[in-house]
C-alpha cells in the first residue's frame, strides 16, 4: 500500500475571484445586480449625460467682465465660435451691491450690515456653543478675521472699524475667561442690530432696552412684598409706562446731551439678501418665546387659555403666508391707532413672527407630548411650580427634542422671506432680479441671475439642516 | 376607608384666588379673558377711527357690482360684466384646480423618487439624493419664477410654427413644430392642447337658482354606476371565497364594468377632438393653458415631490427590518413582501406628514400671484382689493376661504388617516 502524501504546510490563500473583490465586486453589487439595476443605471448615466453635455459647455463659457448681455454674447461667439452658449455673469459687477443690500442702501453705509452680519454670529455663539471654550474661540476668531476683511473691502469709517475690531477681541478675551458671560452679548445684540442697521440716535435703543431694566426692578423689589405673578404683572405695567411717557424725552434729553449717531437709513432702503435675513432672524428670534408660550398655553388644563391659543396656532397655519403679508401691507394700519406710525417692514415682521410663532408652537407641543408622563410627575412630586418645573425639568428637554422641527421652520421661513416682493419689498429673488432684468443692458438674462440667488440660499439653507443634524447626533443621549 | 374630607366651602377668602392653586386657575383666565376683550375692544374702536377718518364702512355688498375686469384663465364662465363674486369664485376654482392636480402629480413623482432614493443602485440613490437637497433648500418662488420665464422666454412664436409655400418648395422645415403626433403646440402665449368635443350633447336644464349640465351629470352617474358595481362584483367574490375557498376570477368582470359603460357613453355622444390649429397669428380650437398655471403646477409639484420622497423615504425605512425577514421567512416573494408586509405599515407613518404637505401646497399655490395666475389671492385679493378699496374685506374674506380649505382637507385626510390606523384592541 502506497504511503499517501500529506501536505505538511499550509497553502497560501487564494486571491478571491476577480468578480467579488475590489472596484469590479462594488460595481457588480451597486450598479449591475440584476437587468432593472443595470437599466437604471444606464438610464442614469444617460441623464447625467444629456445634462453635463448641454450645461458644462455653457459653464465653460462663463463670461465675467462685460458690460451688456449683448457683449458677452459676443465674447461667448468671439472665443468660442457661432453658435457656442455661454453663461454671462458680468451683470454680478453692477448689481451684486444690489443683491445683497438692496439697491437703495447708501453705498457709504454698507459697512454697518457687514459689521451686524458679522456680530450675529458673536453673538450666536453663546448660544449654539454654550460653555464650549475651544469652540468660542474658533468662531469669534473667524468672526474677528471677517471683520477686518469685509470692513476694509466696505471701507468702513476708521473709528468704527477700531471699535469693532476692539469689541470682538474683547469677546475672545471674555470668552477665555468666562464664556458663561458671554450671553449678556447676546442679550444686548437685536438692540445694537437695530442700531447698526437703521441707525439714528443711540440713545433710543439704549432707553428702550432700559425698560426691560425698570421691569426686573420693579420685580425684583415687589416679589417679596406681593407675590410673584403680581410683582410680574406690576414690572410689565411699570416698563410700559417707562415705553409710553419716559422713553423719548429721556432719549431726546441724552441725545442733546451726549450725541452720538448714526445715519438715520429708512425701512424702505432695505433690499436684497440684507432684507431676507433681518426677516428671517428678527422672525425667528421674537417668534421663539412667543411660540414657546403658545405651545405652553395650548397644553395647559386652563380651557379659556387653551382655546385662545388654539384659535391662534389653527388659524394661521391654516392660511397661506401670502395672505398674512397682505394683511401687514393693507389691513393692519386699520388696527393701530390712526396716529401710529408703523412702516411696512415693521408691519411684515410682526406677522413674519405671528408666522413662525404658530409653526413653532406646533413643533414644540409635538415635543411637549413626546416627553414620558414621568417627568411632569416627577417635577411635581419634587414640589416645583408650574414655572420653575417648565424651566429646570421640562423645557430643556422638549427644546432639545425640538431642534430640528426649530431648524427646519427656521429654513422654511427664511425661503419664505422672498415672498415680501408680493407687497413690494426689494427681496433678492424677484425684487432684485427683477430690477436687472429690466436694465437695458441685462434685458433677456435669466438664468444666470436665479442661479445666483438660489446657490445663496441653497448654502444658507443646506448649511443649517447639516447643523441641525450635528446638533441633533450631539445632544442625543439615549443609547440606541 | 376614611373618606377625603371635602374642601371647607365657608372658609373661602380673597386672597385665595391668588394664593391657592385650586382657585388661581380661575384668576388667571378671567384676567387672561378679560385683557382679551380689551384687545378686541381696543382693535375694533381703532377701526371704527380708521375707517371714518376715510369715510368707509365695513360692508360685503361690492361683491354684487360689476367686476369689470378680464381673468384669462377660467374653468366656469365667467364675462367682465359678471359681479365680483363671480371673479372670486373663478380665483377659488383656479385654485383649486393647482392644488388638485398638484398633490396628484406630486405624490406620484414624490413616491416614485422615495423609493428610487432607497434602491440599492448607488448611481440612481444619489442621483435621487441631489434631487431633493436641491429643491429642499431653495425657495418655492425661484422654481415658480424660473418656470414661468422659461416657458414664456424659451418657447417659440406662434408664427414660428407657420410652413410656407416658399418654405414647402424649398423643403424647409419651420423653426417650431407641435409636439405630441401633433396635438399639442406650446408656444411663449401658453400650451394648446386638444379639446374633448361632443357633437350630441344632452344639453342643460335650468333649475332656476342654477343650471344642470345634463352631459357632465349623465357622465358622473355612469362613472359611480360603475363603480358600485366593480364594487359588487368585488363582494360576491369575496362572499364566494369565503363560501368555497376558492377566489372566482373577477379581473376581466371588473375592467368590463368600469370602462365599457363609460366609453358607450362617450361613443353615444359622439366624442371628438378638436385638436389646435395655427390661423392667422395665433392658433384657433382646443384649449389654451395659461403658462402661469402650467408654471405654477410645475414648480408646486416639483418642489413637493422633494418633500414627499423624503417622507416615503422615512417612512419605509420605519418599518422594522424583522418585518421584512418574517414576509421572506414565511416565503413571500419581495414583491408581496413591499405589498402585503411593508406598505400597509409604512403607509401609517406616512399619511399624516403627507395630509401635511397636501395642505402646505394648496396653500403655496397663492404663491401664484407673483406670475399673475389669477387664482383667489389674484382675483380676490389682488384686482377685486385694488378696484374696489376694500382691503379688509377682502383679505379676511381670503383669509377665511382659505382657512376652510385648510380645515375641509385635513378633516377629510384625517378621516382618512383614521381609517387606516391600527386599531387598538
């Protein structure tokens, strides 16, 4: 009997077969598993085709510097042959001032939306990086390097630019040593805003927000006499006397005292993306408590409170937007006093926030309702009041839950800032454009233009929603 | 057991109505009520100012004078001798029209692009994927806009469509052509497609407050005829299944029942085209369609269908992957596995973001107004405003048409919705 041979070393493995390795094996699986996933394929790359093969050329083409439509076409035949597509986006050259400012903003103001833009962003950072040092310093950094270049590119007067430049590294330096402290920033941004955009007096925002000061005074002082809720209702009382008899003399009075001022700039000066974003912003960040509020008062067991707010929350939702801006534009001078003088964008912001205050309320009951029974019994049993138990337990987590339900209508209302144009505001969309396509020389532009406003907003917006979903992966602390 | 004791009825003082939570609730909604009235008070008083200082009076009787303005597009007749509630029932149909036809279309191509999105071809998901970030993030108005210009801009000249006999003899083709076998001419004044025509119609019937249309009537009560039938026919099958066990075949009863009446009908009636035709500058016969409306159908849908998929796409992706193990593991083939399994279950996730979209389109079609389709917001609230100076009216006239709209879709949708939710035992 023949000894049988016995390998007495392993084999080397095998490479795998060429079809279930590397580049072929992720093709095979991905585009040409089966006849339909390689006719989809196929009738994708046709598509992706058609489109690259009808819209690259004209890419290619772009031309930068002309003066008309007429020259580019022109330049697009002169380089590239009869009858080659070009895109023309020299009409960028005359109007992007218009497109981002609106066409009527005075040219030698232009450095003070430049410098709120950037401050927002300051200011925002307390908020969305509570108490994050590292992260503090990076964004007032990139804010402190903005501002020197776009304040230079808008030619900002010298003392203005030292004093910005001075304030944000005060910032950096505050954010280094107490980035708690920080907030107090953000609370006194939308009044500086204000300042920065419209201009006028100092002095008047500066006394207007001392009214909310007389309000926690007055609170403070009455709470340990009379009760919370009256101490509250007697702050309210008391700051709107201050609104309605203390405010303008005291503000004509420091006027005339200490001038400071800036170039008074009328609403109806605002245009193009400016306009969208104090929109947009003012919007969100008035409608935020308010909808807080409304969804507070819709879950609440008081039947008068909550029909109110159903009342509310239904009826705006359920009619359009448009509609809402009609009644700024046309009905709600009827409502005010006949000697008020509200002027349009006011008018619009304050339905803008009516708007986004019912989204948001809805977005927020959705969180309300989500959150276990447990945790209100739980606020309950530990003895807190219905404030304290919706400020420390409650609210904190429906926020969080909320946070893209917020960030989408907060998308939503900022593409639907370009509905403004209904009631004649120079919004970026059609206002604008609008204007370049009936200058003589860009008559018969249109592509080029739409494209330009929507990647705009597609940044803003796409941007935010990649935030949000970074927010909503950081804050999520279930395990599942 | 001892009984709680009841709450001492004598005792009650004041101060309890802000100190004791038991009686505060009462405090608060009467202040809350009353500043509410205040409010009311105040807004109506500043009105009653406002409207005398202008010497006005609130009053709805100027939907009964005359119009006096054209309205391009209308699906019911309507003249500019006709009352101005005519023209806000010509806007409220336009509306309508948008919003129908596009919840239709967007749903189609929303679920089309939803379940393209989850396929496993990595080409055609991300094709799908650029798709709904692109039109996600960027306004509605750009897409109603930029369909609008195109259609009006790119779209030839009714006297391009002309051959000549020069151009004949020269065997030249003309710069445009209809599309469609010849059917349909888009050109920058708007689409012309065919018009359905009978040549024995049955003829209206005055009722004295309304006239019938008999043809339109005859064809509705043929459509449900069949219906009920189809329905029937469904039943006894049912009914025999159960009986036996056995499922009688019921496809060919069902296709004869629905669609041979309907087409006998339409025969008797003498059906035909008139397909548009170009005369003298301009075509003649069909139906011509607005751009505005095709624009604005366009963009809606689009735009939704971005919306849509991403709820489909969520809504699949719900359903517990064991669900799908279990439809394999019983031996289902994929196919009555998306049928049978996965959708019914996915279709409880989506209705009710989806009844949500319905409603946001309708109410986007008021975006109609920036390309001048006359739709509510145009008629009512644009020329009928301007014309007759009476903005409050009309705006919470729109405002409260709207509202009904809003309140009638999500009532039926939510009926809907309910019908098909789990019920809970």
């Amino acid at each position: 009997m023949a000894q049988g041979f016995t390998r007495t070393e392993m084999l080397p493995a095998m490479p795998p077969p060429v079809s279930e390795s590397g580049t072929l094996k992720w093709l095979r699986e991905n585009l040409f598993s089966g006849w339909l996933n390689s006719t989809l394929t196929a009738a994708a790359t046709l598509f992706i085709a058609f489109v690259a093969w009808n819209s690259f050329p004209w890419f290619w083409h772009s031309v930068w510097n002309a003066g008309s439509l007429n020259e580019c076409r022109q330049i697009v035949t002169a380089s590239a042959g009869e009858g080659a597509t070009g895109a023309c986006w020299a009409f960028l050259r005359p109007w992007w001032g218009a497109f981002i400012f609106g066409h009527q903003y005075p040219v030698d103001e232009r450095w003070r939306p430049v410098l709120a833009f950037g401050l927002l962003f300051a200011a925002l950072a307390p908020v969305l990086f509570a108490g994050q040092k590292r992260n503090l310093t990076i964004i007032l950094a990139v804010v402190a390097a903005f501002l020197v270049l776009t304040l230079y590119l808008a030619s900002a007067p010298s003392l203005a630019f030292a004093l910005a430049i001075l304030g944000v590294l005060a910032l950096l330096a505050l954010a280094q040593v107490q980035p708690g402290k920080l907030l107090w920033f953000t609370l006194a941004f939308p009044a500086l805003c204000f300042w920065l955009l419209w201009g006028g007096s100092i002095w008047t925002p500066i006394v207007a927000v001392a009214g909310f000061g007389v309000l926690y005074l007055v609170f403070r002082l009455a709470s340990p006499v009379i009760g919370l809720a009256p101490a509250a209702g007697a702050g309210f009382v008391a700051a709107v006397l201050w609104w309605m008899f203390v405010d303008a003399p005291v503000a004509d009075a420091l006027q005339s005292a200490i001038p400071i001022q800036l170039l008074w700039i009328a609403s109806d000066k605002f245009g193009g993306f400016l306009l969208s974003i104090v929109i947009g912003v003012t919007g969100i960040t008035f409608s935020l408590p308010l909808g807080i509020l409304l969804a507070l008062g819709r879950q609440s067991d008081m039947p008068i409170v909550k029909m109110l707010c159903v009342i509310f929350i239904e009826t705006i939702r359920g009619v359009p937007l448009i509609t809402l801006l009609f009644v700024a534009a046309f009905v709600l001078g009827f409502f005010l006093p006949p000697q008020a003088n509200f002027d349009l964008l006011l008018r619009v912001l304050i339905l803008v926030t009516f708007f986004a205050a019912a989204y948001l309320a809805e977005v927020l009951r959705g969180a309300l309702a989500a959150l276990p029974r447990g945790q209100y019994e739980a606020a309950d049993a530990l003895g807190l009041d219905y404030w304290r138990a919706q400020r420390l337990v409650i609210l904190p987590q429906a926020l969080k839950i909320s946070i893209p339900g917020i960030v989408s209508t907060f998308i939503g209302l900022f593409k639907d800032t370009t509905l403004v144009v209904i009631v004649a505001l120079y919004e970026p969309l059609k206002g604008i454009t609008h204007l370049v396509r009936q200058d003589i020389n860009w008559k018969g532009i249109y592509w080029e233009p739409y494209i330009f406003v929507g990647a705009i907003f597609f940044i803003f917006c796409f941007s935010m929603s990649r935030y949000s979903k970074y927010l909503e992966d950081k804050l999520k602390t279930d395990h599942r | 057991m001892a009984m709680a004791a009841e709450a001492p009825k004598d005792s009650f003082r004041l101060s309890m109505l802000i100190f004791d939570t038991r009686y505060r609730s009462y405090t608060i909604q009467a202040v809350v009520l009353g500043l509410f009235v205040l409010a009311i008070i105040w807004l109506g008083y500043n009105v009653d100012r406002n409207l005398d200082a202008r010497g006005k009076e609130l009053s709805f009787a100027f939907l009964w004078q005359r119009a006096g303005y054209d309205i391009p597009q209308t699906l019911i007749p309507y003249t500019n001798d006709n009352v101005h509630f005519r023209a806000l029932l010509v806007g409220l149909t336009n509306t309508l029209a948008v919003a129908i036809c596009g919840c239709i279309l967007a749903t189609i191509l929303g679920v089309f692009i939803g379940v393209l999105r989850l396929s496993k071809n990595w080409l055609v998901s991300r094709l799908m994927t650029v798709y709904v970030e692109v039109f996600r993030n960027v306004p509605l108005l750009l897409w109603v806009l930029l369909s609008y210009v195109i259609l009006t801009e790119t779209m030839p000249q009714p006297r391009d469509f002309r051959v000549t006999d020069e151009m004949l003899a020269a065997g030249e083709a003309p710069a445009a052509s209809m599309t469609l076998f010849d059917t349909v001419a888009i050109t920058n004044r708007g689409t012309n497609v065919p018009a359905p025509l009978l040549e024995r119609g049955l003829g209206t019937i005055d009722l004295g407050f309304m006239s019938v249309n008999l043809t339109f009537l005859a064809i509705v009560l043929v459509i449900a005829g069949s219906v009920l039938a189809h329905r029937f026919i469904r039943a006894q099958a049912t009914a025999i299944q159960e009986a036996t066990g056995v499922r009688p075949v019921t496809w060919w009863k069902s296709l004869l029942v629905l669609f041979a009446p309907i087409i006998a009908l339409l025969a008797a009636l003498g059906l035909h085209w008139e397909v548009p035709e170009l005369k003298g500058f301009n075509f003649q016969g069909g139906i011509l369609v607005a751009h505005a409306f095709t624009a604005l159908l366009l963009a809606l849908s689009l735009y939704t269908a971005a919306f849509i998929a991403e709820i489909v796409r969520g809504g699949i992706q719900a359903i517990n992957r064991g669900q799908s193990e279990a439809a394999f593991a019983l031996g289902l083939r994929p196919s009555r596995t998306m049928s049978l399994v996965i959708l019914p279950q996915a279709l409880r996730v989506i209705i009710p973001p989806l009844i949500s979209q319905f409603l946001n389109l309708t109410k986007n079609t008021s975006l109609g107004v920036a390309i001048s389709y006359s739709d509510l917001s145009g008629t009512l609230g644009g020329i009928t405003r301007n014309q007759t100076g009476r903005e409050i009216e009309c705006v919470f006239l729109m405002m409260a048409i709207y509202l009904s709209i809003s309140l009638t879709i999500s009532m039926v949708m939510n009926w809907y919705n309910r019908s098909v939710q789990l019920k809970a035992r």
